[in-house]
C-alpha cells in the first residue's frame, strides 16, 4: 500500500499521527504491524525457557505456553501505551512495542539449566528493570552524548552475535538433542535451510507484504514441509484453554542482585534504542525530527510497560525497530492503525490455543528463522558501526571491549574465582563490553597521540 493511495488520504494526512485512514484499509495495515513482528516477539520466551530447561517437549510446556501468551499480551498492552498514552506516558506515535532481544544474553546466565524456578528472579529483575527504566525518561536526552554509534553499534552487533549459537542449536535439534545421534541430522538441517532459502527469496524477489513478512513467511512454509513429513503433534492444542486471563507472580518474584544489576545496565541500552527508533518513525513518517516530549513520553511507556510485564511473569519490552522500517515502506504515519495491531496483539494474548499452535512448530523450523534474525540483528549493529569514524582510538575502544566481552562469553571459566553475582553479569559478554566501551569512550582522548 502506498503514500500516493488516495484510499488512505492525502500525503500531508499520511504524514499526520492522528489521521485514520478508512478502516477496510487500517485494520489490514494495523495486522500488517503485526505479522511483521510476531516472530521476534515470542521467540524470546522460547530461547529463555529453553535455556532453563522447560522448553520443547519437556514436562513445563505449559509455562512456556503461558510465557508465550504473555509476549503477546503485553506487548499490545504496551504498544497501545505508546499510541494512545495516558499523561507524560507514551509518543503517540506509531510504535510497536514487543518482547526484546537485548535482554537475552543477560537471561540466560541468570536461569541456565535451573528450570522454571528460576524465573522468580527474572520476575523480579524485569520490574526493578522496568522501574529503572521509567526513571531514565527525564534525563535520557542529557545521556546520549554517553552513547554515540561506537558504543550503540558494538552493543547492537554484539547482541547479534551473542545468540547466533542459539540459532545454530536451535536448526541442529534443539539443546535437548545434543549429544544424541539426531542432533544436526541432514533432516534437521534441511528444515532450517527450507526456512532461510524460502526467506530469502520473498525478503528479495517480492514486495509488499509478502517481503516485509519475509521470516513469518519462510517460518509457514518450513512448518508445512515439517507437516509433511510428520513432524507436527497437535497434541498440546487440544489441552490448551480457549480462554485465559494473565496470572499475576505467575512464576512469584525474587529479587537477585544480579538479575536487578543486569536488567537496570540494559534499561540504559534499550532505553537508547527506543530514542533511535521514535527518531526514526518521525524522520521516516513525517520527516521532521523527534520531539522531546515524544522522546520522554516514548521511554515512560517502555518503562512501565516492562514493569508492568514483570508483575506476570513476561519478559522486557522494547520498541520494535522492523516496524519502524515497515511506516517508511508504507508511508502511513497513523498511530490508530498500529492501535489496531496492538488490539490484536491484546486478543491473541488472551487466548492460549495461539501459544499452544505456535509450540507445534518444530525447533528446528524456529531454528531457520533465528538464524535469520539474529544474523539481522548483528547486520544493524555494523550498519551503525559505518557511521563511526574510524581512527586509531575508535579501533582501539572497539577492540578492546569486543575482545574482553566476547572472550569472556566463550571462557566463562575465567570467572570462576569471581563471586556467583559477577560471574554472571560478565559472563553475558554484553555487559562488559558495553561498560568498557562507555568507560573508554569518556576518558580517552579524542586523538591518540602521534607516533
């Protein structure tokens, strides 16, 4: 659907957060917002309850299920924080919200091999978290200075490449199958390379919806092949309810130091993020620049709605930067039709049937399209690294905190001497090198001295 479509107004409307097109056009658009960012928001709660051991095929499917509806709940609930607002909170403006990527290198050190128990602590650091967060919203434009291209593109590739393992994993047979003659079997392979290959040719051989929804897509048509062969039990959707209202501590709540020191370090990260994409929703959508108000309001609903996510059990929202793409592609500013979206977000999350056909998808299948989107993921942090100018001391900075943060991940035996608490904060690798190149960044000269 284009700007010049006289059906969804005029082009001075088109760039108006308040228009709403007619609905026989919002609605699809609105589902449009969705299909682009279902994936990515409900594969966190499965890489996370994987890592902790209730994961596919184990007995704490219907946790993970639960976690599953959740990702969807809230992330409309937090959306239609944003488009709709209520005081200071939210842009309005057309900004998706969704369960985040950044959170999941800290995640898993925090719940590796623990089982559902351990998500107390991750209850608990996600509203801490999320309070944190909140608070960041009237100074976030006295500290981007802290955070220029260097240091956000590292962050950003580094998350990238962080859980590029889980998606090879996940295309082998999942972390359960290692070990067993199964894992990386040529059918397990083949099913991920049916989803990346068929990614591919609709990400850039076709337009429209079609190639926005390119990994959705990709994901269909590897579950499909994965029907074919008898792969798929259905065996958890007839056990799941129709209906089901979000349970509140539903995992209870335990405050670890850890978990609050990792999760308020990478409110600061996220809470960046959110200020690129309302700049880019406005630059793309209206061309003009951000307001502070938009900014501020932005990172209220960020906050509070990961708080708020905390309080039952989900993980931490973000905004979703393919949607912001996905406004520029279509031209259609208007906050309503992403309302519309976030409405079915809110229905879908309420009806645990939609969880439960989602975990019929074969890990490996899942495995295709992570291995996409992390590998996107990455690419967007050394897009952002192309805007660095590149001298000596910026070379300097970035090696240093890769080579440490990414070290430390590969060697968390390193650490063992260190206290319980530190080990899993550097182990992350995020952290480290997130905090050495902020550090270095600050103190360092802006030129390194001539030889």
């Amino acid at each position: 659907m284009k700007s010049k479509d006289s059906k969804l107004g005029t082009p001075q409307q088109l760039k108006d957060p308040d228009h709403t097109p007619p609905l026989a056009s919002a609605i699809p658009l609105g589902i449009q917002h969705v299909l682009a960012m279902f994936i990515s928001n409900v594969t966190p709660a499965i890489i996370v309850a994987g890592a902790a051991g209730f994961g596919f095929g184990s007995p704490g499917m219907p946790d993970l299920l639960y976690m599953i509806q959740m990702s969807m709940l809230f992330a409309g609930v937090a959306t239609l924080m944003q488009t709709i607002g209520f005081g200071p909170v939210g842009a309005k403006l057309p900004i998706v919200q969704g369960t985040s990527f950044a959170f999941i290198p800290i995640m898993i050190p925090l719940v590796a091999g623990k089982g559902v128990e351990a998500m107390a602590a991750i209850a608990g650091g996600v509203l801490i978290g999320g309070l944190f967060h909140t608070c960041l919203a009237p100074i976030i434009g006295r500290i981007r200075f802290a955070l220029p291209p260097l240091i956000t593109g590292l962050v950003v590739t580094m998350i990238g490449l962080t859980l590029l393992k889980v998606g090879i994993q996940y295309a082998a047979g999942g972390v359960p199958a290692i070990g067993t003659p199964e894992y990386g079997s040529l059918l397990n392979w083949s099913l991920a390379a049916c989803v990346i290959f068929v990614t591919l040719i609709l990400k850039f051989f076709t337009r429209g919806l079609s190639s926005v929804a390119a990994v959705l897509l990709g994901i269909i048509a590897g579950y499909l092949v994965a029907l074919m062969l008898g792969m798929v039990s259905f065996s958890n959707v007839g056990r799941a309810d129709f209906f089901a209202l979000p349970d509140p501590f539903h995992f209870g709540i335990e405050f670890s130091v850890a978990a609050i020191i990792g999760f308020c370090l990478m409110a600061v990260i996220s809470a960046i993020e959110t200020v690129g994409d309302v700049s880019g929703i406005t630059k793309g959508g209206a061309s003009r620049e951000a307001t502070d108000e938009e900014i501020i309001g932005a990172t209220y609903a960020d906050g509070i709605g990961t708080a708020f996510s905390g309080l039952f059990g989900a993980l931490p929202n973000t905004s979703f930067s393919q949607n912001v793409g996905l406004i520029a592609i279509t031209g259609v500013m208007s906050r309503h039709v992403v309302t519309f979206g976030a409405i079915f977000l809110i229905a879908a999350g309420l009806l645990p049937k939609i969880g439960a056909i989602i975990l019929t998808i074969p890990i490996e299948v899942l495995g295709g399209g992570v291995i996409v989107m992390f590998g996107m993921v990455a690419s967007a942090g050394v897009n952002m690294l192309s805007d660095v100018n590149w001298n000596r001391r910026n070379m300097v900075i970035f090696a240093v905190a890769l080579s440490i943060g990414f070290g430390l991940q590969l060697e968390p035996g390193a650490l063992q001497h260190l206290p319980k608490t530190a080990q899993i904060l550097l182990s992350s690798g995020l952290l480290p090198s997130a905090i050495i190149a902020i550090i270095l960044n600050l103190l360092l000269p802006e030129e390194l001295p001539a030889e």
